[in-house]
C-alpha cells in the first residue's frame, strides 16, 4: 500500500517548479498549490488600493487590510489546475504580469503576510497528499515534508523561460528587464530577514538549465515512488 506524502518544491524563480509540480499532482492524484500565486494576489491587492508601487510600500495600511483578503484556490477542469481567486475575483491573469512580478518581492517580504499565507499553506497540507512550491516550504512551511526539492538553472536559462511565456501571453516586455527582475527577485528573495530562499539540509537540488522537463520528471517520480513506498 502505498502512502501520501508531502512534496516540497522550492527554488528560484522561473526554474519550472510550477511545471514539475502540476505534473506530479496529475499522476500521484495529488491536490498542487502554488504559493507564489498566494503572495502574488496579496501584492495585486496591494497594488489595487495602492499601498505599493515601484518606489513605495504603505507597509502598515498593507498589515492593517489584511483581513480583507481572501485567497481561495478553485480547480479548473478545462485547464487541470486551481486558478487563484482574490476576494472571490479569478485574478490568475492579472498576477502574472511583469508589474505584478516587480513588486511581490517587496510584499513577500512582510512577516505578518508571511505569517497568515503560511498558516493557511499549513492548514491545505493537514491530510497530506500534497505537491507545494514556493520558497520557503521545506524550510518553513513544511519543515517535515518526505520530499524536498531545490529546483536552480542559470539566470539566463530562468529570464530565457519566462520572457517566452509573457510573450506568448501578449505582454510587451523587453529581455533585459525580465532578466534584471528574475535576478532582482532572487536576490531580495535570498536575503530578507524572514524566511529567506534557502535549500533545506534534505532537500535535493537539481539543476535544471540543461535538462529537460521529461528527464527531470522521470527522475523525479523515482524518488516520489521510493518515498511512497518507503
Ligand atoms: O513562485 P513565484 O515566482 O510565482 O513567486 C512570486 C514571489 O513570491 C517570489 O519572488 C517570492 C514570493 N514567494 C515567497 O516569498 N514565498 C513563497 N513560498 C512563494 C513565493
């Protein structure tokens, strides 16, 4: 018989976490969440009632609406993934978008919105069979998880993924500034006080800048089966 169990993926950003992740919740029937979507929609929050922008942060009013958000994820059959609502609105365009991206570092770096995203992550990984990304989620959010990822690949590699993607999803962006964001992110990421990116001690890396998604995969599974199994 085999067991559920909790998989951690975290990483820097554009690394694919959120491609290996949707696949592994398709074949393991486990629930996926993506938990930069969470912060995402707080930072879309933010910017709405304007309480961050490129040269500001309203850190206090930010802290002091925080009970006026509500994160809910709802499965989408057509596309095979929870897309994240805000405030009951599908806001999955909308925090995709490059503005969205050079802000949420500075609002994911706020304890109290850490504090209330990671009890909620916690709550969503009760019944185990679970597959989350994000950054801190070996370290913090999931510190016992059976399995850990750390997903890299070179900045050129990660901004190279992610222009394409806003691209085909018709924003007008320049490469420069995706690669200046992915690398700014990591490095805010990397260094705030709370919760920094960090690999956990267990926690696996893979490299990913020259292997493809279905090699990454397949060795992916065999760690999954042999913890399922174990
Ligand atoms: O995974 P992503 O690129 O969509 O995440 C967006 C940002 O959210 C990322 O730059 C840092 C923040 N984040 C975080 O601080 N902790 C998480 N668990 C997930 C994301």
């Amino acid at each position: 018989m085999s067991k559920k169990i909790i998989i951690a993926i975290d990483g820097f950003s554009s690394t694919g976490k959120s491609t290996i992740a949707k696949l592994l919740a398709k074949k393991y029937n486990y629930i996926y969440v993506d938990t930069g979507a969470m912060y995402r929609a707080v930072s879309l929050f933010a910017k709405q009632n304007n309480f961050v922008g490129k040269e500001f942060l309203h850190k206090d009013k930010l802290i002091n609406n925080l009970d006026n958000i509500t994160l809910s994820f709802q499965f989408n059959k057509e596309l095979g993934f929870a897309e994240m609502f805000l405030n009951g609105q599908n806001v999955e365009k909308e925090i995709r978008t490059l503005e969205v991206s050079q802000l949420v570092s500075k609002v994911a770096a706020i304890s109290e919105i850490r504090k209330k995203l990671v009890a909620e992550q916690q709550k969503m990984g009760e019944n185990s069979g679970i597959v989350m990304d994000g950054r801190d989620i070996g370290t913090v959010v999931f510190p016992e998880a059976e399995l850990k990822l750390f997903m890299t690949a070179s900045a050129d590699k990660r901004a190279t993924r992610r222009y394409k993607e806003l691209i085909d999803r018709g924003e007008k962006v320049k490469f420069e500034e995706i690669l200046f964001n992915v690398e700014e992110r990591d490095r805010i990421d990397s260094t705030r006080e709370d919760s920094p990116l960090m690999k956990a001690v267990d926690a696996i890396e893979f490299d990913n800048s020259d292997m493809g998604i279905d090699e990454q995969f397949e060795r992916i599974c065999a760690l999954v089966d042999r913890k399922i199994l174990e």
